[in-house]
C-alpha cells in the first residue's frame, strides 16, 4: 500500500512580471495637513469657528438685522456653522491629545456629511445677504440709514467660513 507522506519541499518565488506590478498592495495615505486629526485640521477648523463667529457678532449686535430674511437666515447659518466647528475642533485636539487617527469610514463619513449641509446653508445664506446688502447699497442709497459697513463685514466673514474641504 503507497501512503502519501507530509514533505516539505523548497518553492522558488516566481519571477516578477509587469502586470504584477500593479497589483502589488498599497501603502497607507499619509496624514496630510488640513485633515482630521492633525494640527493643520485643528487649525483650520478654528479659523473657521473664528469667521462664523465674528460674522454672527457682527450681524447679531445690528438693530434692524430682524427685519431682512436674509439676514435672519445669515445668523442661523453660521450659529450652525459655529457650533459644528467647535464641535469638530474638540474632536480633532481630542485626537490631537490621544494620539488617535481620525481615518475611521464612520466618522469621515459624518465629517463630509456635516460639512456639506454646514457649508451648503452658510453659501446660500452669505449669497443671499450680499444681494440684500447690494440692494441696500447700490440700487436704493439707504446706507445712511442701515448699517451697510457691518452688514458686508458680516457677509464677508460668511463667505470665508464657509468652505472647509477634508
């Protein structure tokens, strides 16, 4: 009776061809400045909480700010766009501190998903108090009457603010 026995037997590594070179299995991204996680993101996300909230002062502390929708909207806006790049400036000196990668799909997922609703409101709302503002300005000359100087200024701190790309 031939009974087959366990035997080890030296493989040679097959040579390497050019389709192979392809598939070969790639290396991990590199922490890039500007995204979660890192001193530039935290940085970043900062300077953004710091527009959106001179922009909310500066519209909020106007005594007829009421009584234009567009800079009702404006203020509601970039109070959203503050309190979600606090929030995500806290998370990111939280990885910061612990020393944690913030590469999780889950929590990528969420960053995108918050920036662009954040982002998407604060556009239109800037877009839409600059018209107001033009109007106020250029077409109908009541600067004198209305705080014009303040309104662009507020306006302008929206439209820096509202773009953070991860």
């Amino acid at each position: 009776m031939n009974v087959s026995r366990p035997a080890v037997h030296p493989v040679e590594a097959p040579p390497v061809t050019e389709g192979a070179v392809h598939n070969a299995p790639r290396g991990r991204m590199k922490d890039v400045q500007g995204m979660p996680g890192t001193l530039g993101g935290l940085a970043l996300r900062l300077l953004q909480f710091i527009f959106a909230a001179v922009s909310l002062c500066v519209m909020s502390t106007t005594s007829d700010f009421p009584s234009v929708t567009a800079f009702r909207y404006l203020v509601a806006a970039v109070g959203l766009q503050c309190l979600w790049s606090f929030s995500l400036a806290i998370v990111d000196a939280y990885a910061l501190l612990v020393r944690r990668s913030l590469r999780n799909c889950t929590m990528v997922g969420l960053f995108i998903v918050g920036d662009a609703v954040t982002s998407t409101l604060t556009f239109s709302a800037a877009c839409s108090s600059a018209g107001i503002t033009v109007l106020i300005g250029n077409d109908l000359d009541k600067c004198g009457l209305n705080h014009c100087a303040q309104f662009e200024s507020a306006t302008a701190m929206a439209f820096i603010s509202w773009n953070r790309v991860i």
